[in-house]
C-alpha cells in the first residue's frame, strides 16, 4: 500500500494473518470452504484499507483530489461494483457503480 512495486513485509503479515484465523491453506491441501472465506475476509481488508485512505486525506495527499479506489477480483469480476462501493465515499462512485449493469 505504500509504494507500487514496494512490499515491506505485507504479504506475509496477511498470510499469517490468515493463518491465525485459520483461513490459509497450502497449495496440496483440500480447502473446503476456507477459500471463500479467505477471498471474503481478504475483500474486507481491501475496503478497509480504501476507507482508511479516504478517511486520512491520503488520497487526496497523494494525488491531488479525491478519487475512488477501484476493487476487482480477477477471479470474481461481478464483485467489482459492490466491492467499490463499499470502499468509497458514495458520491465518488455513482457514475461508476451506475455503470452496473448486473
């Protein structure tokens, strides 16, 4: 979240954070229904995370004026527009979620 291309350790304090809720799972394991969870709980960070940015004025700090931050999941397209209007102010996004069309 810091710097495109820049870590710093966040992958893995998310992955274990998974793991202490008991989320993560290898690559040769039967996740039963702990994939959704995780691609569920990992959605909820990633809204967390929009808001957090809107609510410190880093946003705006970074670029000038407010703009939405945009949620996809590449292996759930449709969640795109639910996922960025949770993330963002309302007014931000009600030209992009008016473009919903599910």
């Amino acid at each position: 979240m810091r710097s495109v291309g820049r870590d710093d350790g966040g992958a893995d304090l998310c992955r274990r954070d998974a793991l202490a809720r008991g989320l993560w799972y290898a690559d040769d394991e039967d996740p039963g229904e702990r994939d959704e969870e995780l691609a569920d709980w990992f959605a909820g960070v990633c809204v967390d995370a929009a808001r957090r940015l809107h609510r410190s004025g880093r946003i705006v700090g970074a670029l000038g004026r407010a703009v939405p931050v945009v949620l996809y999941d590449m292996f759930d397209p449709d969640a795109m527009f639910a996922l960025t209007a949770r993330a963002n102010p309302a007014a931000l996004v009600a030209e992009f979620t008016a473009a919903d069309v599910s």
